[in-house]
C-alpha cells in the first residue's frame, strides 16, 4: 500500500529517485535535493474528505474509488444516506468513515436551537440517527452544528436551548459508542474560544467535544488561540482555506479559494496542534469545483500534504 501521504505520482518519483542514487553512489548534492522535495510526514494525521463536497460525477461508490485512489483514507459521510449503500462502499474501497456530519442540524423545522419545541425535538432525533448511523459505519464522532442566533433567537436563547436538548442524546451517545462534536460556523453563536471552552463545560459530559473547522476561523481570530484552549477537547478537524484578499477582479475569492492561497497560517496551525497531541482524521471541505476530476483530485490532494507537513 502506498504511503498515506504521498499520491502514486509522488510515490514514483520518490521510488525512481531512490533507484538513481543507488546507481550514482551516495553524492551529498543528492541526498540534499531529496530530503529538500519530500516534505516531512505527521503519521498520525490522516486524510479525509466530506462526501458533500466530492465533485467528481458519478455514484456513491465511484465517488469513494476517486478520493481512494487520489490518496484519501477516509471519508465523511452525511446522515439519513442509505446506511447499506454507505457500508458496502466503504467495504469495498478500504476507505473508514472519519466522522458522520448530521444532516439536519441547519434546517429550520430541526435546528436545536428553534423557539418551536417540536422543531428541537425534530432536530433531537435526527442527530440520534447521525448516531446510529456512525455507529454503522464505525466512525467515532458526529459533526453538529447546535444551533443559530437569528432574529427570534437570541445568543442565550441558542445557548440554553442547544445545551439542554444535546444532553438529551447523551444517553445515545453511551449506547452507541460515539461522541458528539459541535462545530464553529458562522452562525453569530460561539465566538470566542473560551466560549467555546464554557459551552462544553456547562453540557458536563465527556461524549461532547469539538469539531474544529480551521476554515471558518477567519472571523474569530487565529486558528492556534482555539486549538490551544481547546486542546484534547478537539476530536476531529475540518480542513479548508478562506482568502480576503481581493483579486484581480476586485472580488475576495472566499472558501473558492485553492488551499495554500488563502489567509490560514498554516505553520502555525499545524504546531498549534502539535502541541495538544492532536491524533486523528483531517477532513477537507472544499467547492466541489476543485475535485471535478481525478487530475483535481490528485492535486488537491497534493496540496493537502503540504499543508499537513506544514
């Protein structure tokens, strides 16, 4: 099996590199340009894509062959998918689901924060079959945005209803053997990180950590002050990038943009999260236009790596 980080094409060019060496004899201007183009490996970071965000055309299965074939090791499936569907492609790929991301947690009539006690009961049992459904697939987190602040709803309103309805799927979570992983969006809630840190406290249980999206940090201030406080309280990541920068038509680019162009510190990031010992999936949410096709594919990949070698 090739090298979880390094796509076929690197991996022959390391290997035709090796077999040159051998042949020249140990020249130190060799040895130089070789450990100067392979960047260093993080082992225990493993690559993974959000299945909503695959662009390449086809179905489920081929979908899971392309991302397997580009270096992927992982994916992460949405809820409420055909759960057989799912297992078979996994089975049949090698592929290991990373997460669960829940597939009703952004609609209206199921947000866990809406002032309709039906549409938070509604939202109650959709992220219990996100549970389940990981539970299937043998992923050990499900992805949960708890809720907005929106006309109506107030930051304590999201506060308290959230709270109060994800400890109801606590006992879910003991049976099933998964945890429940609140993201940071942009959803005017949790903007700071010891916010962030308070929130989970105040649920008081272990089965609720955080999946931190690097991404949508940008409007929170740097990604290393969260995962510093954060720390162990991580479980999983959702790698993607942001440009404010404008471009040449005078538009800033956003989340459109290639990773590595954007405004992430990356270097930073990456020791930030050296430090908590972060071991585990590195997700990418990416538009689906940059993997329309396995060349796409294979050079997102590719930029992944460098960004994980950071």
């Amino acid at each position: 099996m090739l090298p979880s980080k390094l796509s076929r094409r690197s991996f022959l060019t390391t290997a035709s590199f090796s077999l040159g060496a051998l042949a020249l004899g140990n020249q130190p201007s060799l040895r130089a340009e070789s450990s100067a183009t392979t960047p260093p490996k993080r082992p225990h970071l493993r690559k993974a894509m959000m299945y909503g965000t695959i662009g390449i055309p086809g179905t489920l299965l081929e979908k899971f062959r392309a991302i397997r074939a580009a270096g992927f090791e992982g994916v992460e499936p949405l809820s409420h998918m055909k759960q057989d569907d799912v297992r078979r492609a996994l089975e049949e790929t090698g592929l290991q689901a990373a997460s669960v991301c829940c597939a009703t947690h952004w609609k209206p009539e199921s947000v866990l924060s809406s002032p309709d006690p039906e549409a938070r009961a509604r939202g109650v049992e959709g992220v219990r079959q996100a549970l389940h459904d990981a539970k299937a697939y043998g992923a050990k987190s499900v992805l949960l945005v708890p809720g907005t602040v929106r006309e109506g709803v107030t930051f304590e309103d999201c506060w308290q209803r959230s709270i109060a309805e994800i400890r109801k799927l606590v006992p879910t979570c003991e049976e099933t053997g998964v945890r429940i992983a609140i993201e940071n969006v942009w959803n005017n809630f949790i903007l700071r990180p010891e916010q962030a840190k308070q929130y989970l406290e105040e649920i008081q249980s272990e089965w609720v950590g955080w999946h931190f999206d690097i991404g949508n940090m940008i409007r929170y201030g740097p990604s290393e002050e969260w995962i510093s406080l954060l720390g162990k309280q991580i479980l999983n990541l959702h790698i993607k990038e942001y440009s404010a920068k404008p471009n040449a038509e005078g538009k800033a680019p956003g989340f459109q943009v290639q990773l590595l162009e954007g405004d992430n510190h990356w270097p930073e990031i990456m020791s930030a999260l050296d430090a908590t010992h972060y071991q585990g999936w590195a997700i990418t949410e990416q538009p689906a236009a940059q993997t329309k096709d396995p060349d796409s594919l294979v050079a997102f990949s590719q930029r992944l790596d460098r960004v994980l070698a950071s």
